[in-house]
C-alpha cells in the first residue's frame, strides 16, 4: 500500500504513540470527507490519502523531527554540490547539436514537405516535426522512420540545454548525451525532495516526502524514523476516523456514516451560531411561558391556575420539610408549590427547494447549496423535532429528496447546447420517460406545486417554502405538458406566478435566497421580488459561502416570530 500523505505529530516529553495528545484539538476527518462529498455528491470509499490531508498539527511539537529532516536535506544537497562541481555542460551541448544536424543530413524528405522540413531542422522546432510526421505517417519508405528518430535527437538537445540554463556546473569532467540526461533526471529527483523537506518542516506533512525515491539518495537508517512515524499516523488516522463516524468499507477505504453526518452538521451550525453570538443577535429564539407541551428545566413558584402538571416534586417537598420539619406526615401547601417553566413551541413546516439545475455548477453554488440543506436538518432535528422539513430537488422536474440523499445530490449536466431552446414533451404518453428529458432546465413552478402539496398535509399554519435558486425559470408544466424554453420566457414565468397564488391560497409564505451568480440580471430579481411578494415573503441576496448561515438565521427569525 501506498504510504500515508498527511501530517504527523509526536509531544517532546510525552508518548510519541499519543498522536497529536491530549492538548491539541482533534483534527477534523468527518468534515473533510463530507466536503469531499458535497463536491463529488459520490459515496464511494474514500481513501485514507485522502483523507490524511485532515490532521493539522503543529511541527515544532513533534520530537526530533526537525534534526532528522535537516540532515536529510544536508545529505541532498551535498550530492547536488557535488555533481555540480565535478561536470561540465558545454562539450555535451555541442555534442548534442551535432548529432542532430548530421542525422538530419541523411534524412530525405519528399519533394512536397521538402521546404518545410529544412526550415523546421534549421530552427531546431520540434512541434514542426511532428506536424510533418502526422502528414507522412501512412507513407511507405524510410522517411517517417527517420523522422521519428530525428525527433527523438531534437528532444534530447531540449533536455541538455534545459540541463544548462537550470544549474550552474563547475566542473571539467565532460559527459556524454545518455550521461547527461540522467545527471538532469538525478538533479531533478534531488530538487523535488529538497522541496518536499522543506514543506515537511513547515506544516509537518511528512506524509508528501517520496519514502521511495529518498531511499535512492541516502542510507536506509536516514529514513528509518519518518518511516515509523508515517505508520503511526496511519494508526491515528484509522481511530480518528472511527471516533468520528467513518466506518472501514469492503474495499478499505472509509464509508461515510449517519454519525459523520451529524457531526458535520454540528460543527456547520457551531460556525453559524458563533457568528450569530458575534453579531449580538442571539442563538435562541424568545421563550413565551404559559401553558406549553415543552417543560423547561427553569423554575417558579406555584401561583393560582398553574397547572400541577408541571409540578417539580422534588423542590416542593423540600419546601415542605424545610417548613414543617422531619415530622410524619408532611403537610403540603400551595405555598410549597414549584412549577416547571413551560415554553410555547409552534410546530412548522417548511419545504426546501433545492435548485440542481445546470447553472448551480458554477462557481461550485451547488456545493453551498447542500451544504445549507444539512446545516437546516440538523437545526431542525436537534433544536425543533416537531417541525416538519421536505427537501425538495429542482431542476427541469422536481421530486422529494431525503436528508440522506443531500450530500450526493449533483447539478444536472447540460444537454441541449442551442442558443435558442422551444422544446416540450406530454409527460402523460407512457412512451416519454424522464431519462429522455434535458435535465438541466429549472422548473421552479414544478417544485412549488409538489411543496404545496406537501405542505397542506400539515396540521399547522405556519407554512413556509425556502426557495434556493440562482434566476429566472426555464421549465414549466401546462396540464401534463412540459414546456422547456430558453432564454426565459414569459410564458413560464406567467405559469410559476400562477402557482406561486396557489401557495399564498393556502396560505404559504415563499422565501426566496437569490445567489449571486455570473449571469444574473435585473431580470432575475424582479421576477424574484413578483413571486415573493405574491405571498408576502421576502427576497434574500447571498454569496453562495454564506447560504447557510443566513438560511438558519432566517428559520431562527421565523420561529421567534411565530412564537410571538
């Protein structure tokens, strides 16, 4: 197996198994494999290279480290100075000059390309060459050949010329062409290793340095200790990964578990509620006391039309004994009495329209995108179970989409590359079939009407669509007709205001978070502020990299709203 890239780390004075110790923070692998997946939206296994990229660790902590990677470093470059004060460059130049024009000598060329091949031989132009090849590649005789090889001279009178002007040699010892390019490939190899030192003894990556290819250059003992410090990373990086939810898979790599997944949501809403206590908003939102079905752990006492629902048992019989004494009975009053706090908790439903259409891939908007819709199902579920969230995915159709299947959710590609698109198909004729549609389109009134369907089931009123999008749409239903037009046309837009009606008919709001994207124009917002307003919902302008945060300060606003 291929050794493990990342970074190590061992404590002076502590147990160098201990990776990285109890004083530094874990590094975060659950979060680094679920980024990987929002971007590739695949579940296959990931690797443990790549997830090694995870630990972060600080290298002046790491025991002898850097004494082991400086003597590396002076045994490479005492190789390079070396081979740098015993040859010379000059005579092989020539050498390789030389053989280059006398094998071009004996070369004939057909009378077509005659003129073109003197003049490339006379430039020494090696990508003219390989054109006069492709034109005589089928011809019979010697010629091709011929040129081939004389390819192949030119090429290596580029390598020693290169070898030339890239280092400085000192020396008399004069070297042959072969010679030559094997110096330039050993000198080469050095300065990648030279390199990868020096990164190792900055960020502590041991894990790039090239164990192979280093071994070639010093003794097996030199590598010995970074060795076994890469076989403890890999230990470290195995336990770390089970601690955090990425079970081992068939093929030995890492799978992606439910309890990454939380945790990722946890860290996601950590960041957004730490920029919310910076800002001074809050986290929480207003707690209205009274008669409520949540049960506070907060205290009163008891005053007349409480309920004795909430009694505290255990506070009220010690304000009995401290009253009364140790006595039997104990003797009760409504003095005694104290009641747990209750909080009012509205329950609300909301529909998450997630646009996947083949827009949402620039600028990786996609990528913010479900990493918002996570961020939201986590809020949810740990500060508001009895709410009601659907996700709902958006291109030139739409269908319900499980939190499960967020992080694997992908722009659709595009399909269709006319400037100018009139297309429909009658989803009612079993012969059409979804995988015969252009995906990438974006029909948000699609969308809509699925939300409104599933939002009406809901035993609430407070009723809301969070619309994620990026502009105009470019898909639309008329009966069971499916009309995909662009450039945006008013016919679609008419149909999605339509629907949009219907939802304030039933009394649901339309949010609607409007990312900026390279395209976007004055007609993309209007459209925006029509649909919104049509529900009194408002229009949120976005970068893509803070979706998340203002989508849950937003589901926050709303809840404090609703309780009021």
């Amino acid at each position: 197996m291929k050794p493990l890239g990342g970074i190590i780390h061992t404590y002076q004075k502590y147990d160098p198994v201990a990776i990285p110790g109890p004083a530094g923070d874990a590094p975060d692998v659950a979060s680094l494999a679920m980024e990987h997946m929002l971007a590739y939206g695949s579940l296959r296994e990931l690797t443990e290279e790549e997830l090694a990229e995870a630990i972060h660790l600080d290298p002046s902590q790491i025991a002898g480290l850097g004494p082991s990677l400086e003597a590396l470093r002076a045994i490479l470059e005492d190789r390079k100075r070396k081979i740098l004060q015993k040859y010379e460059t000059e005579s092989v130049r020539s050498l390789a000059k030389s053989r280059f024009h006398d094998m071009a000598k004996s070369v004939h060329p057909p009378g077509r390309i005659s003129k073109a091949f003197h003049k490339a031989v006379r430039e020494e132009q090696i990508a003219d060459l390989e054109d006069l090849w492709y034109q005589v590649e089928t011809d019979r005789g010697k010629f091709p050949g011929q040129l081939m090889q004389l390819s192949e001279r030119l090429g290596e009178l580029y390598q020693i010329e290169q070898l030339a002007s890239k280092y400085a040699f000192e020396g008399r010892e004069s070297l042959g062409v072969p010679e030559a390019i094997a110096v330039k490939n050993e000198l080469e190899a050095i300065d990648r290793l030279l390199e990868q030192l020096a990164e190792a003894a900055k960020t502590a990556k041991i894990g790039i340095i090239d164990m192979d290819l280093l071994a070639q250059f010093t003794e097996p003992g030199s590598v010995e200790q970074l060795s076994e410090l890469q076989q403890r990373v890999q230990e470290y990086l195995k336990e770390l990964a089970s601690r955090q939810g990425l079970e081992h898979g068939s093929r030995g790599g890492f799978e992606i578990s439910p309890k990454a997944v939380r945790l990722f949501q946890s860290r996601i809403l950590t960041t957004i509620f730490s920029d919310l206590q910076a800002s001074r908003s809050g986290r929480h939102t207003d707690h209205v006391s009274g008669e409520g079905a949540v049960e506070s752990v907060r205290t009163k006492e008891y005053e007349f039309g409480d309920s004795l629902t909430q009694l505290d048992v255990t506070a009220s019989m010690t304000n009995a004994l401290i009253r009364s004494g140790h006595g039997l009975p104990v003797r009760m009053s409504a003095e005694d009495f104290v009641i747990h706090r209750t909080q009012v908790q509205p329950k609300a439903a909301t529909a998450v329209l997630l646009d996947m259409s083949g827009s949402m891939r620039y600028g990786g908007l996609y990528v913010d995108v479900k990493r918002m819709a996570l961020a939201l199902d986590g809020l949810i579920r740990k500060e508001y179970p009895g709410d009601f969230v659907q996700f709902v995915e958006m291109f030139s159709l739409a269908r319900p989409c499980h939190a499960s299947e967020l992080a694997t959710l992908m722009p659709k590609p595009v399909t269709v590359f006319n400037p100018v698109v009139r297309l429909k198909a009658d989803m009612s004729d079993p012969d059409v079939v979804e995988a015969q549609i252009p995906p990438h389109f974006t029909n948000i009134q699609h969308a809509l009407r699925l939300a409104r369907r599933l939002l009406v089931r809901q035993n609430t009123p407070n009723r809301q669509v969070v619309l994620i999008t990026d502009g105009l749409p470019t898909a639309h239903f008329e009966e069971e007709v499916l009309f995909l037009l662009y450039p945006p046309d008013p016919r679609t837009e008419k149909a999605t205001l339509r629907e949009g009606l219907l939802c304030a008919q039933a009394g649901i709001t339309i949010n609607i978070f409007l990312l900026s994207s390279w395209n976007q124009s004055q007609e993309d917002v209007r459209f925006a502020y029509r649909l919104a307003e049509s529900t009194k919902g408002r229009v949120i302008f976005v970068g893509g990299r803070d979706l998340d945060r203002y989508v849950v300060w937003d589901y926050l606003k709303r809840k404090k709203s609703i309780v009021a």
